[in-house]
C-alpha cells in the first residue's frame, strides 16, 4: 500500500464509522416524530363547539366532529334544526414547529350549496391545548390572498382526552 493509500482507507473507515452511528439516532428521531403525530392525531380527535353570529345576527352553534381522519362539521340554528354541514378527510403534518391540518374531498351535506364536492385539499395551522382547538385559515405559502381567520372550538366535555 502506498503512503498515500492508507490515510485515504482510514477517513473511508472512520466515515462508515460515522455513518453507522448516526443510522440509530435517525431511526430514533424517526420513530419519536412518529410518536408525535400520533399524539397530534390523539390531541385533535374529539367533538368541539363553538358559536358564531351569521350575517343576519342570529347566533349558531358549530359542531365539529374529528375521528380516524375524518371531519364533520354542523352549524345549527337557535332552534336546534341542522342548517349546514359538510364532510371531509384529513390529515395532520408537521412542518418545522408549526401543526398543519390538510383536508380534502369536502361535502357539503346540507345547506344551500348541498352536493358541492370541492377534491382539492387545503391546509390551516392549528393548535390544540387542553380543552381548545384553534384553526388559524390563510397564514400560509399560497394563502397571502386570503382574509387571516382564526376560529376557536372548545371541546365536548364528555370527550375530554
């Protein structure tokens, strides 16, 4: 072997060295943002409330349903009756520290646009602490057009993690 040769074998070495340490540790940070979103996904199953004003005034009460990755959301009128609800799929991510809850294949089930299927997904930041569940709409890359909403859903106590 030439004098050159042999510090080239040892870096080579000392690299898979390297390479083979670090293998666990990404497996394990894997395997703990795994466990993160299955928290996240633990945190935001439930039913939620709220209440809101329509345009006339007249107070509604929205009604949010989350379970297995999928969404229904009802509003009722002060009489009790379903005025509007839709469906949905969903999925929750992680990007950097921020929550993001991606929904697709929205429904309308009832309502005056009943039938209306928008497959397009759509993205909001959210967050969920304790009994709280916030949607934050058009903070996103994309959504600079859009008016910035935040909507705050309390959860139903009797689904109180």
């Amino acid at each position: 072997m030439t004098r050159f040769a042999m510090p080239s074998v040892l870096l080579l070495t000392c690299l898979l060295a390297l390479v083979e340490m670090q293998a666990p540790r990404s497996q394990a940070v894997a395997e703990t943002e795994e466990e993160r979103l299955k928290q996240d996904y633990k945190s935001v199953e439930g039913t939620w409330e709220r209440t809101i004003k329509d345009a006339a005034g007249n107070m509604l009460r929205g009604v949010k349903a989350e379970r297995a990755g999928k969404s229904t959301v009802t509003y009722y009128d002060s009489n009790g009756l379903a005025i509007y609800q839709h469906t949905s799929e969903y999925e929750l991510k992680r990007q950097g520290s921020a929550r993001i809850f991606r929904y697709r294949n929205k429904t309308i089930t009832k309502g005056e646009q009943q039938g209306l299927v928008q497959k397009e997904p759509r993205e909001y930041l959210y967050r969920v602490a304790e009994d709280e569940f916030m949607e934050i709409h058009g903070m996103l890359v994309g959504q600079e057009r859009e008016r910035v909403q935040v909507l705050v859903w309390k959860r139903v106590k009797e689904d109180a993690v």
